[in-house]
C-alpha cells in the first residue's frame, strides 16, 4: 500500500501552494483521502503530470508577483503590498520576481502590467501571484486570466474578499474617467457640460474623503 502524506509534504513536493491543491482537487485534476479528523491525504504516486497538465510544476517559468496602487500618494500602501507578496512567495519556497506600477487600475498601458503581459505571452511565467483581483486590473481581470489559462499560467490570489481601500481606489479611478472626458468636452466650450463635469468631480472628490 502506498503511503499517504499531508497536504503540506505534497505542495512542497510539487512546489505549488496548498491552495493550488486544494483547487486542482476541486476541478478533479488530483483526488485526496481523508483522516478521521477530515484533514487531506495525497498517494503522491497516482498524480501524474497529465493530469494537471497546463500547470507544468517541473518547469522553469518563473513566479511574479504583481503589486499596483492608484497614485503617488499611495506609496506606503504599494510597499505593504510589496511585503505581503515577498512574505507569501517566500513562505512557498517560490523563486520570484516583484513586478509594481503606480497607475489607475482603468490604464492598460502601465510599464509593469505590460511587462507581466509580454512575458506571458512568451511563455515565460508560469505563476502570477496578486494580493487581490483588483490590483491588475479594476476591469478586465477576467480577460487577462483567460489569456494566463490558456498559457497554462497558474494565477494565486491571497485575498478573495472585497479590499479595504476598494472604494477609494475606484473613487480615484472615476476621477482620471473624468479627467480624460473634460479635456474633450471643455473643447465644446459648453458651460453645462463644464458645470456638469464640475458637479461630478466635486461628488468624487468628497466621497473619497468621506
């Protein structure tokens, strides 16, 4: 008979997260066992790499951890993200690089999120790790993720639930919205889309001091 190991034993096996076993178990990629105190047991012969075969873990493909705050003003903030991502990866045994921006998460075009994208375009990432969904992306995560699944790019989220600074960063992100919007209309020289303009920026800017 073969003999079960924890969960723990497997991941530093594999070199995954115990999430990510927890999650390939749920998709039906790995079965495990369970002791009488209902804690997972993994026979560490019967997971084969074609099973999880887009999430190669013998491969070279490095693991980047991408960190982003709204402005300049948040500095402090993109730092603690910084040492969350160094913590968690560290505590993995990962070997990762720390990819960050200083930008609204509604601008595709920021240095590091282009960065992360060309690599894995190139094949040459295969772990993204984020403190939050958000923090790529305040719209179109999804789409990224589509691209990371198709790439066999395994994407690790510490945090699921709705960040504390959610509100302020979206605040922040509406603001730049009109700020794009009132260099094009101002050039309409229309007093009630300037007064309008005016009125909404004047909302946000309270709501984020609120």
């Amino acid at each position: 008979m073969n003999k079960l190991i924890s969960i723990s034993q497997t991941a530093k096996i594999l070199g995954v997260s115990k999430d990510t076993l927890r999650r390939w178990e749920e998709e039906g990629k790995i079965t495990s066992v369970r002791t009488e105190g209902n804690h997972r047991r993994y026979d560490i012969s019967k997971i084969k790499p074609e099973s999880i075969h887009k999430y190669d873990y013998a491969d070279n493909r490095k693991t980047v951890a991408y960190a982003r705050v709204p402005g300049h003003d948040q500095k402090d903030d993109l730092e603690r993200q910084k040492q969350v991502l160094e913590l968690f990866c560290s505590k993995n045994g990962w070997s990762f690089e720390i990819v960050s921006d200083l930008g609204s998460g509604m601008n595709y075009n920021k240095k590091g999120l282009t960065k992360v994208l060309n690599n894995i375009i190139d094949g040459k990432i295969g772990r993204l790790v984020l403190t939050h969904k958000d923090r790529l992306l305040r719209f179109g995560a999804e789409l990224v993720f589509a691209i990371c699944e198709v790439k066999g790019v395994e994407i690790v989220i510490i945090n699921k639930g709705e960040e504390t600074t959610f509100e302020e960063d979206l605040a922040t992100d509406v603001l730049e919205i009109i700020t794009v919007f009132s260099a094009r209309l101002y050039g309409s020289r229309s007093k009630k889309n300037k007064k309008l303009l005016e009125n909404v920026t004047k909302a946000v800017a309270e709501s984020k001091n609120d």
